[in-house]
C-alpha cells in the first residue's frame, strides 16, 4: 500500500483502487500495526477515481513528512566511497570514506527539520558558494517511534561535493541547507520488508535532454537496513518517528554538476517517482530567498 500526504486528506492507494481519509499524519505514520491499520481504514474511507486522485496529487500533493527529523546514512555504497576518496584526496581526507565503509559504526549524519524538506514536483537548491554539485537517490526509511522501519520513500539528499572535499569538517555546510533534503512522493507501506531486488533509477535531465541515466539494486548496500536504523535509535528518541536516507548509489561522473533549469527524476521500484526542479539559493537581507 502506498499513503500520500495532500492538503485534501491522506490517500491510500493499493494496486487496484484509491482511497482518501481524514487524520494525522504524525498519529498515522507511528501507528503500532500501520498495515493492518490501513487494510482497516479502507473499509470506512471514501473511494477516489483514477482522475480524482491525479487532480489531488497535481494540486494539493505535500511531502510525505509531519514533525519527522530526517538524517541520512554515509558510504553506504563501493561507489560512494570512491567517489568520496576521490574527491578528498587533495585535501588528505580520502582515509576517513575507506575506514568508515570498513568499520562497524556507519556514518550518520543529522539531514534535515521538515521545513526544509522539498516534495515531489517542488524545487531542491544548490548553494551560491559551492562550484560542484550532485543529487544522491537514496531509498529513505521512515522509522517509528517504537524505532521499526515502518515505511519507505524516495529521497535525494542534494550534496556540494566541492564544500565536502575541500574538508570532512565542512560536511554539515555541504549537506544542510535550504531545500537540500527531497521527499516524496508517497510513503511505501508493505506487509514485510522491502525486497533486496529492488532498483533505484536516477535521470538527469537539462534543456530536454537527458545528461545522467543509471540504475542499480539496493542489494548492493554494504549494510542492512535494520542496522542503520539501529544506529540511529540507540541514543536519540524520536516521539514522532524519523526518516533515514540510506545513501547514494548512483554518482554522476566527476566532470558533472547540477545547473539551475535541470530536472532531477528518481524512481524506486514499488514507490514511485520523485521529480524535483533545481535552482540556486540566492539568500535575501532577511535570510529568505529571492527569487529570480
Ligand atoms: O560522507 C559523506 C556523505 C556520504 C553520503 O551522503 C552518501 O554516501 O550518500
Ligand atoms: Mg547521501
């Protein structure tokens, strides 16, 4: 089953029919048995057509987050870890992203609050001040506050790789800023695990062609999901549960960099697409983007 967050009420959408109900979201997503709670719902909730749902989604589609922190997991992937090597080599920190892919701790890092989440079909920025930069598709876990993984989503966790290879330090400033953080665009609810078989696909696309294409399966995680929301929850309590990027997958090559204009599409088998606009964050006098 798959629930989406709109203005309208949530909708819960099954591979057959589509229905829409009234609650909250926070209450809804932290539910001890959120399955059987849908299967539920769906006896009482009003029926949507295929039109109605698509006339919701267009206009009234919000990211599948309430009062949720969201953080992300690090080289998690072979590929990220070389990407990373690469990048910090100069700067002599290429030792940290090999260490960190071999240890038994993983690499977590605190992501995002929800208001600088985008959702699907909204905007995610790059930063005025940094000279490379990526998306990173990453299957994201919602976590409950019972800490089991409960559901799962899209996410595209927006890097400045030019900020992070400069130094490790800089990793926060390379990571968390305006919209860097995407959403959407739905959260994923099945009766058991996620399959190991799934695929992520990521297309970049710019003045309508398309720049980036690549796929891979999640099986290819170095770590389990269960182990990094294990990490996470051993010293932080989330009332509200939390969302868990579980790393990239997918690196454009070293000469790519996002442009405002382009457009970042990232499937994920099950869940859906997640499509985000990019543009530059040009920080106004009060801290609030002007817009071009
Ligand atoms: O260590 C830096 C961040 C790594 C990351 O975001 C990823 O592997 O996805
Ligand atoms: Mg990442």
């Amino acid at each position: 089953m798959r629930i989406y967050n709109t203005a309208k009420g949530i909708i819960l959408q099954t591979d057959t029919e589509n229905y829409i109900f009234q609650d909250d979201w926070d209450r809804l997503i932290n539910a001890e048995a959120l399955y059987v709670e849908l299967d539920d719902k769906m006896k009482h909730a009003d029926r949507l057509s295929e039109q109605q749902m698509v006339t919701i989604c267009d206009q009234f589609l919000l990211p599948p987050i309430g009062n949720q922190e969201v953080w992300a997991a690090g080289v998690t992937y072979l590929r990220s870890r070389d990407a990373r090597m690469e990048e910090a080599k100069a700067a002599g920190g290429g030792d940290f992203y090999d260490k960190v892919y071999e240890a038994e701790r993983p690499e977590l890092f605190f992501k995002a609050l929800p208001h600088r989440v985008a959702g699907h079909n909204g905007a995610v920025y790059i930063r005025e001040d940094s000279t490379w930069n990526v998306p990173e598709p990453e299957l994201t876990l919602f976590i409950n506050s019972a800490g089991k993984i409960a559901g799962y989503t899209v996410g595209n966790d927006m890097s400045s790789r030019s900020i992070e290879g400069e130094n490790p330090l800089y990793l926060p400033q390379a990571k968390v800023y305006e919209k860097s953080a995407a959403l959407g665009p739905c959260l994923y609810i099945p009766s058991g695990p996620i399959s190991p078989d799934t695929t992520i696909t990521m297309s970049i696309h710019r003045d309508s062609q398309v720049c980036y294409k690549d796929s891979i399966k999640i099986n290819r995680m170095k770590r389990s999901l269960e182990e990094l929301a294990d990490y996470l929850c051993r010293a932080c309590y989330f009332p509200q549960g939390s969302f868990l990027m579980t790393g990239t997958c997918l690196v454009p090559d070293n000469d790519f960099t996002l442009r405002e204009g382009d457009r970042v599409e990232i499937s994920i088998e099950h869940i859906g697409t997640l499509i985000n606009k990019v543009k530059v964050w040009k920080p106004g006098h009060n801290g609030s983007r002007i817009d071009n």
